[in-house]
C-alpha cells in the first residue's frame, strides 16, 4: 500500500478566504492592537514634552483686571451707583524662577521620551513574537489535520477491503468489527482537533482585530535551520542590545539626573525675578512698574537628619538599588541565553529522532498492512501500526514547532530578528 509522503509544515489553501501571510498577520496586530495604541499615546505625550524643554525656563505669565464701586446702602437714599465712585485697573505680570537643578530636569525630560520609546518598541516586538509563535502553531495544527485525515482515509480503506473479504468469507466479523472501530477512533481524533483547530483561529483573528468569524486560510512554512552558537559569543555581542537591559541603563541614568536635580534645587541658590505693571483710574491715567529681585539660599538641606536631607540620601539610595537590579538583570540574561542554546542543541536532537520515528512508523505501517493481507497478522496489530504512523507524525510536528519557537525565544532574547539569527548561526541539517 502507499503511504501518503509526509508534508512540509505548512498549510494549503483548503479553507475559503483571503491568504494571511505572517507579514499581514503583523501588519495587522500592530495596527489594531489597543495595548500598543496605548503606549503609542505615552510615546506621543512624551515627544511632546521632550521638543518642548524650553518651558522649563519659560516665565509665569500672569494678567489680571478689576472693576470697582462705592455706593451707600441704608443711609441718605440707599444703594446709589456713583460713576465717580467707580475705579477700574488693569495687570501685567511676569516671574521667572531659575536654579542650577534645571539643566538635569531637561536632561530626565529628554530621557523620559527615550524610555517610553524604548517601551513602545519592545511592545512591539513582544507583540510580533506572540503572534509569529500563533501563526506558526495555527500551522502545525492544520497540518495535524491533514494527518489526521489521511490516518482517517486509511482506515475507511480498510474497512472497505474488510467488508469485501467478509462477504467473501475470507476473514471474521470481529475484524470488520474492529475495522469499524478504527474508523470512530480515527474519526473522533479528527473532529477533536478540527473543533481545537477552529477555536484556535477564532481566537488568532481576534488578537489581529479580524472578526472571530472571517474566513482565512494562512499561507506559509516552517523552515528550521539548526542552530549553533556559542552562548558566550552571543552574550558578548547582544547582551548589551537587551531592551530590558538598556531600560536598565536609562533608569539609572534618569535616577542620577534625578538626584543632581534635587541636590541642586535643595542646595544650590535659586534666583526669582519678577516684573509687574498696573494701571489704575484711567482720568486720570496712573500707572505703575515694579521689578523684584531674590535670591533663596536653602539651609535645611545641609543639616543632618532633616526632612530635606533624608530625601536626598533616599535619592542616592534608589541609584544604587537600580545598579543592583542592573546586575540582577543582567544575571538572569546570561542564564537565559545559556539556556536557550542549550535547548535548542538538545531540541534538534529531538526532530532528528522524530524524524527517524516517522520513516520507520511509515515502513513499518506498508510491511504490517501487507501482512494482514497476507493474512500472518491480525487486524489489532494494523490499527496499532496505523496510530504508531499517527502518534510519529505528531510528535514530529510538535518537535518541528517546539524547536522553531525555540529559536523565536532565543532571537528575541538577543533582540535580533528570528531569521537574522538563522542566516548567522543556521547550518544545514
């Protein structure tokens, strides 16, 4: 009998609808994603701040008017307007205040849309690897249904060549019986994985902002390259391109501005200078300019044990923590990549095998099949055959998707795209 060859993990165009490449799949996930629009929107906000620094240093503008009356109001002939009695004035003011701590407020301004940059960026690509690991499983579970099927298609076969020999008389109702039997098996097995299969691609179309309902078949291919890397190669060349570690990096840095900042302001001398003119009774017209000039010498800040000064010691405090957990950071990356590349090493090791499990499931499958025709073996020990060439297949998938998601987890972890990291460290195998 031949066995249908097994397939490349990827999906034909079996279901109606448009093509969904893995590209679309992204373009539309970013696009419709409400969790990244909300960091697109902290993003803006700090762009805003960051062109604008200048209002750091912009003065306090202030205008004013008043109008005023004087009337009696129990004596002579009661509320009376007197329109001599009425004074009008206008303001114009302006303060500005400046201390040394302003230069690192600018600097943590600038500093705070680099890092909600960062954090808009590093959403995103959590985001493309989330829905690249979806696509790629919605894949190898289409796949399985198309194993599935030929497992089905196999059994419906022999029932029918079992039927045919029973009329004849050549074998026993038990083995039809049993034939039927494979054929529910085989039947169920398929209906459960068309039913997960289903919910799966509902749940896929929602993440893209699709409705649960559209229909869509998705075009593309899992190709692995084995993997070989030195994990210390790679830790000295990527490490340092770790979003989390670079927002590490700047945290320190805005906690250091942040400490210049309130040492200057509690301790250095702050100037204020304000301007203010008024107008008053026009007929006739007085007007006035008054100028003020201040310099504030902060005292308390230099006194052990004070309010201000335990601030300023909590500041320091936080720079060191977040050295700490720049460290610690740092750590966990080192034993992650470590891993990764383990795993990976171990995990080819694994589709090999499976591989292997699948060409002697299959051959196994052809001998055993003939041999029931031959009538040497019963038909308990071709059904097991036909889910050993079943359970091979699957296993196999599942080590050819576990092993792609691997790499996925292994690039992101180096912040390098999946297929950089295969063009670089991929060889044939």
């Amino acid at each position: 009998m031949c066995i249908l060859p097994f397939r490349p993990l990827c999906v034909a165009a079996t279901e109606t609808g448009p093509a969904l490449s893995l590209d679309q799949a992204l373009a539309l996930a970013l696009e419709n994603n409400l969790s990244l629009k909300k960091n697109l929107i902290d993003l803006s906000g700090a762009e805003y701040s960051a062109n604008r620094v200048w209002s750091e240093v912009f003065p306090g503008i202030s205008a004013s008017t008043s109008v005023g009356f004087a009337s009696p109001l129990f004596s002579g002939d009661g509320f009376v307007l007197d329109d001599k009695a009425l004074n009008y004035s206008v303001g114009f003011g302006l303060d500005l205040r400046l201390n040394t701590g302003i230069p690192y407020s600018i600097k943590n301004i600038k500093l705070a849309y680099q890092i909600n940059l960062l954090r808009y960026e590093d959403a995103r690509n959590q985001l493309e690897i989330q829905i690249t690991k979806k696509f790629f499983s919605l894949i190898a579970e289409r796949n399985n249904l198309d194993y599935l099927e030929d497992i089905l298609s196999l059994a419906q076969t022999q029932l029918e060549r079992n039927e045919i020999s029973f009329r004849n008389g050549l074998i026993r109702e038990m083995v039809v019986l049993q034939s039927r039997l494979g054929v529910e098996n085989a039947r169920y097995n398929l209906s459960i994985a068309r039913s997960n299969y289903a919910n799966s691609m509902r749940e896929f179309l929602v993440m893209l902002g699709m409705h649960q309902d559209e229909n869509a078949f998705l075009a593309g291919e899992i190709s692995n390259n084995r993997i070989e890397a030195d994990p210390d190669a790679l830790i000295r060349e990527y490490l340092p391109r770790r979003p989390d570690i670079i927002g590490r990096r700047q945290e320190i840095e805005r906690l250091e501005y942040a400490q210049k900042q309130s040492t200057l302001s509690s301790r250095a001398p702050s100037l204020s200078l304000s301007m203010n003119w008024g107008s008053s009774n026009f007929d006739p017209f007085r007007d006035s300019l008054t100028g003020r000039a201040a310099l504030s010498i902060p005292v308390d800040s230099w006194i052990p044990g004070t309010k201000t000064s335990q601030t300023l010691r909590n500041a320091n405090n936080s720079v060191e923590k977040a050295k700490l957990d720049l460290q610690i950071a740092e750590d966990a990356a080192k034993t992650q990549i470590r891993s990764l590349t383990v795993s990976l090493r171990n995990s080819w090791e694994s589709v090999e095998i499976a591989r292997l499990s699948m060409g002697i499931a299959e051959r196994n499958y052809q001998m055993t099949e003939l041999a029931f025709r031959n009538g040497t073996v019963e038909s308990l020990v071709l059904e097991d055959a036909r889910n050993n060439l079943a359970n091979a297949r699957q296993r196999l998938l599942q080590g050819e998707l576990a092993y792609f998601n691997l790499t996925l987890d292994l690039s992101a972890a180096l912040n390098i795209e999946w297929k950089e990291l295969a063009a670089i460290y991929g060889v044939s195998g």
